[in-house]
C-alpha cells in the first residue's frame, strides 16, 4: 500500500519562506505526476501545483505564481514545494497526492502539514 | 479556469437516508470529474472517477453520474461512517479546480 507522508510545516512570518517535503513508501511508479493541495482554516481544497514525473511540465494555481516552486527527487520518491514571499492567506494545510493523467485524480493523499503564516 | 459549484453546502441526514450532491461546472468537462470523500484529521479519499467509476474499495452505495456540466454524488443509504464533507473536482484542464465541499451532518 502507497503511504505518503508530508513535512517541513511550520510557523513563518509573512515574506518568509518554507520548504514542504512529500515521502512516498510501499510502492513508486514513474506513471504518476504529483500534486500539491491546500486547505486554509474553514475553506475548501485549493489545488496547488503539479509536476510530471519527469519534471518536465508544471504547473501552478495563479496565486502562487512566481513565489512557489514544485520540484521531484525521483531517486528518492520524494515530493517538495519551496515556498517564498509567504503571505498570510498561504496558511493552510498542505496535502501532497498523486496525480493520475488517465483520469485526472488525486490518490492516495498524505495527511498534509500546516503551515502558519503570521507575524 | 473552470468554476465547480456544488449544492447544498450542507445537509443534515439520518443513517439510512439517500442523499445527493450536485455539482456543476461553469463549462463542459465531459465526464472529468471525480469526488472526494475528506473527514477531519485525515487524508481526503478518491471515490468516484470519470463521473461514475466507482474507486476499489469504496463501497457500491456510493454512485456518480453525470457529464457535460451537471454532475451528481449519490449516497444511496447513509452509513456512520459517511459523515464527511465530500469534494466534486474537474479534471479536465489545469488549473484543476475543486467545489466549495458539502457537509454531510447527522440529523
């Protein structure tokens, strides 16, 4: 059974910066992009960005844009997202999942880590 | 970017009671919509692909359907443990895009 498993939240003032981990044990498979989804506090899912597996193509929700960086250590199964310029509206809990390209879902998730943007 | 709007942000059932969610998209996805089963504390589950392919594992009262921009979640007899807030995604084009969620409360 695939588990994934998220670190490196943590409490940063606004304009700092983050790095967010994502572990991959039980099984890898080059088939499978990742994902990054967040939930801020009371708010809904908010997907993040994308990496194909071999990191050729990425893509990233508007607002993160130019600050967030998704990056892959296939070697490793490992999963990250650099995060800079952190606002206040970036806290929120970070889910890593897979993405599969046949049917545009996201499975299986981690439990995520919060990340706390405030001064 | 694609809107997903889902209704009712809540609903209050019983055990035992059917209950349906509705989510539409602001443009035709033909059938690239997959729902998501999130409780609190934990991992959000894949239940539902392609509209109405039913993930392994996930038990048969659970039903998708829909294509084009209506899309339904339906939970044909509520169970304890499907008191959850559930998600409709589009997976027809980055940026991927989620619904506000519905809560499914006890009644």
């Amino acid at each position: 059974e695939v588990q994934l498993v998220e670190s490196g939240g943590g409490l940063v003032q606004p304009g700092g910066s983050l790095r967010l981990s994502c572990g991959a044990s039980g099984f890898t498979s080059s088939r499978y992009w990742m994902t990054w989804v967040r939930q801020a506090p009371g708010k809904g899912l908010e997907w993040v960005a994308n990496i194909k597996q071999d990191g050729s193509e990425k893509y990233y929700v508007d607002s993160v844009k130019g600050r967030f960086t998704i990056s892959s250590d296939n070697a490793r199964s490992s999963l990250y997202l650099q995060m800079n310029s952190l606002r206040v509206e970036d806290a929120a809990v970070y889910y890593c999942a897979w993405y599969s390209s046949s049917c545009g879902c996201l499975d299986p998730w981690g439990q995520g880590t919060l990340v706390t943007v405030s001064s | 970017d694609i809107q997903m709007t889902q209704s009712p942000s809540s609903v209050s059932a019983s055990v035992g009671d059917r209950v349906t969610i509705t989510c539409r998209a602001s443009q035709g996805i033909s059938s690239s919509l997959t729902w998501y089963q999130h409780k609190p504390g934990k991992a959000p589950k894949l239940l539902i692909y392609a509209a109405s392919s039913l993930q392994s594992g996930v038990p048969s009262r659970f039903s998708g359907s829909g294509s084009g921009t209506d899309f339904t979640l339906t939970i044909s007899s509520l169970q304890p443990e499907d008191f959850a807030t559930y998600y409709c995604q589009q997976a027809n084009s980055f940026p991927l895009t989620f619904g506000g969620g519905t809560k499914v409360e006890i009644k």
